[in-house]
C-alpha cells in the first residue's frame, strides 16, 4: 500500500488536501489530509467519488477520432497519428495565411493546475494565435475590487471565526465551500449573529440566524440603502477621511439619491428590515460580509460590488480582524510563469476574443479567420451562451480538438479527442482563490489508457511540429514534469510563501505568509494609496466614478420570469460526477403560487422557452422563491437540451480592468412558462 499526496484542482474555494491511497499501483481510496489547516481531513462528496471518476467506464482512454461532427462514430488512432493530424493542419494554416493567428484556443478553469497552462505556452510558442481572454466567473467583482482596493485580495477565511457578525451574501458555503462552514458555525458558537441574503432560500439560509430575500440585480441598491441608514444615524468611521477618497461625495450621493422607499420597492426588503440590519452592521464590530460569485452575473454587477465594498468601507469594518468584504484574491498565485512564456521570435500581438462572446467574435475575424480551434479545461457548448452562433463557427472550422477526460457537448463537435490525465496521474501545483494555502500535487498512479497530462501534450505537439518543419515551435519539446513544476516558484512566490528554494514544497502544502487580516493598516494598493470611494480609474474606464445604482435588465411581456442556474452540489458548472444520479428530467423550481398561476402543480410536466430556444421540464414547487424567479439547479441531463440553449451573452458592467474583457451576466436570462 502506498500513501500520496494530491491537491484537488476543481474551480472550488476550497481546493482540498488528498490523501490517497494504491495498493499495487491501483487507486483504491481518497481522504482528506488531516494536517492542511484548512480542509482539515475533510472532503466534500465530489472528491470522495474521485476512485471511480478515475476508473469510470465512461472515461475516454485513448485518442479518438470522429468520422464526421455530430455522428457519435468514434474510432481510435495512435497518438503518432492525432499528433501528426494536429500538426499538419497548423503547418497547413501557417503556410496558407501567412500567420499562426487562424489557429484559436479557448482554455479555462476545468483543471486549475500550474502545469496546465502549457496549453497557454504551446500556443505562445507557435507565434501570434487567437486567444480568448477574460472569465465567466467573476470578472466584474474582480475589477470592482481592483478599483476599490488597488488590488484583488481577502482575508485569510479562518479569519471569519473572529467576527461577531457574518453577512453572507449572494454565497452558498453549504454546498460550495464546505470547509468554510465550520469556521461559520465557530463564530457562531462564540455569539456572533449570521444572516444570508439571497434569491432564494438556500442549504446556507437554512443554517442561518435570518435569511433576506432579495430581489434579483438589486443588490447593490439594498447595499447603498444600508449605507444610508450609517449615514443618517451617524454609525460613519470617523477616521474616514484619514485613509479614503471621496466619501464626502459618496455620501453627498447617499443623501440626495438614495431614499429607502425606493430602495424598499426595488429590492423587496421591508425598510424596517432594512434599518435594523443597517444599525446591526453599523453598531457590531467585527463584522465581515462574504460577497459572493452570483452578485456580480449581472449587467449591473461590479457596480453591485463597489456598492458593498463601499459599505463595509463607510463602516469601518476594513482591516477589522474577522471583518471586512471577502469575495476571492489572486495573491496566492504570483507564479513564475515560465511555463506559458516561452520565448518566440514573432513579435506579432494575440488576437485577444472575450471567452464569453467567443463565437460571435470568432466569426467576425475575417484577416484571417479563425480555423482551427483548441479546447482545453471548458466546456463551451455547454456553458456558452448563444449556441447558434457556435453552430456557425463549427462550420467554419477545419478542425477541432478537444483534451478532456470524458466526452461532452462540446466533443459531439469535434474532430479529435485527446485523453488527459486527471490530477492522481501527473504532477502539479495548486493554489486556491480563497484561502492562502500552496501545494503540489504528485501522481498516485500512472497514467490510465494512454491519457496523457496537458504538459506531456504541449510537449508532444511542439515536437511533431518541429520534426516537420523545425523551429516552427518554441515550446519545449521535452522535459520532466515535476523540474518543470518546481520552476514555477520564482523569487517572488518563494517570498510569498516563506521559502528558501522549490522543493521544500515537496514537503507540505505551505500557507502564504500574509497576514491573516487584509489591509490591517489600512494602506491600500490603489494611485491615492486609500481605499477608493471615488475612482479616477473608473471614470477613465467610462463608468461610474462612484458606487452607484444601476438597474439590471427587466423581464418583457413575452418572457416575464428570470432563469437562475446555481450551482449543485454534485457538480461544479460543467463537470459532473460519476456516481451523481443522472437523470433525464429537468427540475423546474418555482414559488407555489406563481405554479398554480400557471395551473401547475409537482410532477406537472411544462416547457420554458424564450427567443433562442425551449425546454421541456418537471415542476417542483418550493418555498422561498420570489415570484418573478425560476430556477434550474445545474446538473447532468441526459438526452435533455442544455440549459444554455436559452441563453444569450449579456456581458457584466466591468472585468475588462483585470481580466481583459467583460464577464458573463448569466443571471440576466429570461423566460416564459406553459403546462404541456
């Protein structure tokens, strides 16, 4: 028997600790790691059913090719023969337009692993490519709080046992960030009062001292209302004018613009409530307040962000031990990046698409188009918006590859499918966008089928490329994985994390040396070195230089009722579990009252349908949501059409700042309803 060492790399705040176990080379079970501080041995069930992900009959083993798209008619090659194919078509692109740039990745969070950004370094290495950039995830509340705070940063999570009162808003821990509810339930057992706001009432709301019910979009109204209520009752810092710019502005708008009865009218949220809870944050201290993902997925969303920052801000609770405005950080990451630089000779610039409009921009590129396409780490006919733009692209496209561990939507379109390894069977290095914890990830087993690692990819192409044509390729063409992890820790995360050369990570997953509370001294990363009411650099941007209210989209006639789609606990957006019931019904939540408005009941079986597509569903009435508001949890559907179907690409207000386009305003999706 042996015992290795793993780091889950899902799109999770908690990116867990492994401890697995092979007996005779063969996985056999998986554990949390009782010594990370923070998963604490603990895993959640998506990465207890990890044995039979990695052996699940389901998983692709070997390279595959489709005789034509859409047909289901596999058959397997060699890898001699996919890569030759790859190569060619990109030797054959370059030679016709004169350019690498027909060649298109599109690359995100299915694997959160260091070394998966070889599939970024191998495109780099071919010369100027057509590249999508941003995220679906969180890109307005990324910029929003770049604006606010100079940089992207949160306390350590363990921080919040220190708080005596916790706003979790817009977050659902119970089935997203398991790990962080102890901490919740600590602060709990030490007095302190949690209340969730949200859509609708949640596995959170229900472990909760008070669930407020929000309205959709308005947020950040309801946040500026509070704001108010402070600055009525005079519940202000005093000190804000030693570490802020522009809260006379901020709250000269507060008084002329906001007035709780709209505030009450647009957000659901009795003005009763309203000042209570205001007078509760303004008076408790620490207080911290969790913003979370689905706040910003809308078209008013960074503004929602600021609004919330800005009243943690105006109530001092900035650098509080166990308070503060969490939302995410990237300062865990500060990695080398080495791996997806490598040097090129071609001085020409990407061709950069947003990720969450990538069809339709794809298919304005006319100098030259785009013909071939990469997917790696997504799942975009699953998750993208407008698919019928998508349908035209795949036209367009003379090739398409897709590297995955199983098939999916998006590999019913394509030409190839390349069979990686899932993270028990390469190594890699991990960090979380949440808690402060570093670690690497060594293999447990080898490498099932023939599944290759992203990086033993990269390197295979870029060989076959230069055995054809040498030089048409800078990216390595060899290497050994774990030297090329340990190269990720420059001098700068060496710092960070307190080392004094790379493999002492070996060892353990080693916690950054920051400390446990964000902007302590209340010295910010922002051109003013304050916290920022007032942004030169959002004005600069064409928006808003205050947290402001906008509204989010409306409902029409046609399409009365917004979709929301939140995560499951069985999955995480795309990728769905082995062992997780599938099923061929698509749940519709709704309120019972707007059922039987619609002379529904559970079990009934109904449609919803906009312009861009229908789906049949199965009605579950719920308490707790509002009536303007239906949702679909996100899980796998067989022989269902995708959720996406009903979806266009509204963008979020910010995310360009950071992450170099706008996100993705999922939440601004509507629909009607019909009894079948």
């Amino acid at each position: 028997m042996g015992l290795h060492y793993n780091l889950c790399p899902r799109n999770c705040y908690d990116t867990c600790s492994i401890v697995s176990t092979t007996r005779k080379g063969v996985l056999i079970s998986v554990t949390g790691n009782p010594h990370h501080e923070y998963t604490k041995g603990k895993l959640c069930p998506k990465a207890l059913d990890d044995v039979k992900k990695v052996y699940s009959p389901q998983r692709i083993r070997f390279p595959m090719r489709q005789r034509s798209r859409y047909s289901g008619f596999w058959e397997r090659i060699s890898w001699d023969e996919a890569l030759n194919l790859i190569a060619e078509k990109i030797l054959d692109l370059k030679t016709q337009y004169g350019t690498t740039l027909p060649l298109a990745l599109n690359k995100y969070s299915g694997n959160f692993g260091i070394l998966h950004n070889a599939m970024e370094g191998l495109f780099t290495g071919l010369g100027a490519t057509t590249r999508a950039v941003g995220s679906p995830c969180w890109s307005a509340g990324v910029d929003a709080q770049t604006l606010d705070f100079g940089t992207f940063f949160c306390s350590d999570p363990q921080d919040m046992a220190k708080s005596n009162l916790i706003w979790l808003w817009g977050v659902n821990p119970a089935w997203t960030a398991v790990h962080q509810m102890p901490i919740i339930f600590e602060a709990i057992d030490r007095g302190a009062n949690v209340v969730c706001f949200d859509t609708h009432f949640s596995a959170t709301a229900a472990r909760t001292h008070q669930f407020v019910q929000v309205r959709p979009g308005t947020d950040g109204l309801l946040a500026l209302g509070f704001a108010k209520v402070l600055v009525e009752e005079n519940l202000i810092d005093p000190n804000l004018s030693t570490y802020t710019l522009g809260h006379e502005e901020f709250i000269h708008y507060l008084k002329s613009d906001i007035s709780l009865e709209h505030c009450c009218e647009i957000t659901g949220v009795p003005i009763p409530t309203i000042r209570k809870l205001a007078l509760e944050y303004g008076q408790t201290h620490p207080a911290c307040i969790w913003a979370g993902f689905g706040l910003q997925r809308y078209t008013n969303g960074g503004q929602t962000l600021r609004a919330i920052d800005a009243l943690g801000a105006l109530a001092g609770h900035l650098g509080e031990q166990g308070g503060g405005v969490q939302y995410g950080q990237f300062e865990t990451w500060s990695f080398a990046g080495m791996l997806q630089n490598p040097p090129h000779p071609d001085n020409q610039m990407d061709r950069l698409l947003n990720i969450n409009r990538f069809s339709e921009e794809a298919l304005a590129c006319s100098d030259p188009p785009v013909k071939m396409l990469w997917i790696s780490g997504r799942n975009p006919l699953s998750q993208d918006g407008n698919l019928e733009q998508w349908k035209k692209l795949i036209r367009q496209l003379d090739l398409i590859v897709v590297s995955d561990l199983f098939h999916s939507k998006s590999s019913e379109a394509a030409d190839l499918f390349l069979p990686v390894t899932t993270h028990y069977e390469h190594w890699d290095m991990n960090s979380s966008y949440w808690h402060y914890w570093v670690g690497v990830n060594e293999p447990a087993i080898l490498p099932v089928g023939e599944s290759h690692s992203d990086l033993q990819i990269a390197w295979d192409v870029s060989s076959q490329l230069n055995k054809l044509v040498p030089g048409s390729c800078t990216f390595p063409t060899s290497g050994d994985e774990k030297a090329t992890l340990l190269r990720e820790l420059g001098p700068q995360m060496l710092d960070i994390l307190g080392l004094k050369n790379p493999e002492e990570i070996l060892e353990d997953p080693v916690r950054a040396k920051f400390p446990r509370t964000v902007w302590e001294n209340r010295t910010f990363s922002t051109p003013s070195g304050r916290y920022e009411f007032l942004s030169t650099q959002a004005a600069n941007a064409q928006l808003p230089s205050l947290p402001v209210f906008l509204p989010p989209l409306n409902p029409s006639l046609n399409t009365p009722l917004r979709l929301l789609t939140p995560h499951h606990h069985s999955s995480i957006n795309s990728q769905v579990y082995v062992s997780d019931a599938h099923t061929s019904e698509v749940i519709l939540n709704l309120a019972p009252e707007l059922a039987r408005r619609y002379g529904l009941i559970a079990g009934d079986r109904a449609r919803i349908w906009n312009e861009l597509g229908l789906i049949d569903v199965v009605i579950q009435p719920e308490d707790g949501i509002s009536m303007d508001v239906v949702i679909i949890f996100q899980r796998k559907i067989e022989g269902s059409s995708p959720l996406n179907s009903l979806i266009g690409t509204p963008l979020t207000d910010m995310g360009h700042l950071t992450l170099g386009a706008p996100g993705f305003a999922l939440n601004e999706t509507f629909v009607n309803l019909q009894k079948l």
